[in-house]
C-alpha cells in the first residue's frame, strides 16, 4: 500500500527530511526517480521541453554510470540531477554503513547536495549520519506510475487533484512506469501550465531558506 498524498502529521514528523517547498507563487517541482534510462529518460525531456518545464532527476548511480551522456543532455536544458543511492538500496533493509557507502559510490557519477531514498524508506539513523551531507528529499504528491492496476489518467489525476504550490511530485523515469508515466506527465504539464504553474527543478538554495518552516 502508498499513500498518493503524504499527510501533513507525517509531514511534521521529521523536519530534517524536504516534503515540499513552501512557495507564494504558482509552482510544482517534478522529480523522476530511478534514470537515467537511454529510451524513456530522453522522451521525458522532450515533454518538458514543450511546456518550458524544468525537473530534477534522482539518479541511480550505476545508471548514471552507464548514460552519463544523458545527464549531460539534461544539464544542458536546465534540469538538476541528484543521487538515489548506487543500486537501488532499501534504507529498512540495509544497514546504516552500506547504505551511506552506496550513498558516497553515486556521488561519484552524481555530484549533488540532493538525495532521496529508494522507496522513500531510511531509517532515523540514516537521516541522521546523512543529514549534515546532504538535503533529504521525499515528496508530498506521488503520480503512481509504477503502479500497474491503475492507468495514465488515474496517475495523472492522482497529480491534478492533490498537488500545491510547493508540492514535489514523483514520476518514474523507467521502463515500467513509461506506459503510464508519459501520457499522465503531458495530461499535468498541461493543466497546470494553463493554470499558470511554472515547473521548476528543486534548487538547494530554497531548501537552506524554507526547510522547516
């Protein structure tokens, strides 16, 4: 089971870890998890390319390893991309010295001061040994995608009825979640860009000012 909105108590629970971002103004940060990915990652540019939307990218280090090629691509349409581990980890089913040590190899293909846990699992130790490194980022709105009983437009739906200036949403960059995850992520990109929403990569500068508040 996942919760499609995160509740606000879970929320307010650890303020060491980013939920959302706190913004006055029209925007939503998406983010994708698991890429990059030579044949879905690319087509998920060009669908933010055509709504000017810029996205933050959490990386699978031994992905990033084998396509840095389209990082690089990314970078250079304004998107920001952030460590999600080397392999895929499970913070509930790892230990706290594997599980940084995975966190240290990524960084060695992902240079970022982001990070989020695979399936959102990490254990209180984990944030603590890793929270002075880096910007925990969960998320307050998940798509779905991966979920294979629902299709695009309940993931997308799952986005237009509970994201907020502020919310971060999760997509999946990935081969089981691309069936799904490209025709919800256009249905969003137009309904909140005709709705006046920019869409913004997570910059760590806003974290410093608004984590917590």
């Amino acid at each position: 089971m996942y919760r499609v909105k995160t509740p606000a108590l879970v929320q307010s629970l650890n303020q060491k870890v980013v939920w959302r971002i706190p913004a006055k103004k029209k925007k939503i940060f998406l983010t994708f998890d698991d890429g990059p990915h030579p044949e879905i990652t690319p087509q998920v540019y060009r669908l933010l390319e055509k709504h000017n939307a810029k996205a933050t990218f959490f990386c699978v280090g031994n992905n990033a390893r084998q396509y840095p090629e389209i990082i690089a691509d990314g970078e250079l349409h304004g998107h920001r991309f952030a460590n999600h581990t080397y392999k895929h980890e499970s913070g509930f089913q790892t230990s706290r010295y594997t599980y940084y040590k995975s966190f240290l190899t990524a960084r060695q293909y992902v240079e970022s001061t982001l990070f989020r846990p695979p399936y959102g699992r990490i254990t209180p130790a984990q944030i603590k040994s890793m929270a002075a490194k880096t910007n925990i980022i969960l998320w307050d709105v998940l798509s779905g995608d991966f979920d294979k009983k629902l299709d695009a437009q309940a993931c997308a739906d799952n986005v237009i009825k509970n994201a907020v200036p502020g919310s971060i949403v999760v997509f999946h960059d990935s081969i089981k979640a691309a069936p799904r995850m490209l025709p919800a992520l256009e249905k969003v990109l137009e309904h909140f860009t005709v709705k006046g929403y920019r869409f913004e990569a997570i910059q760590p500068k806003e974290l410093n000012s608004d984590q917590g508040k």
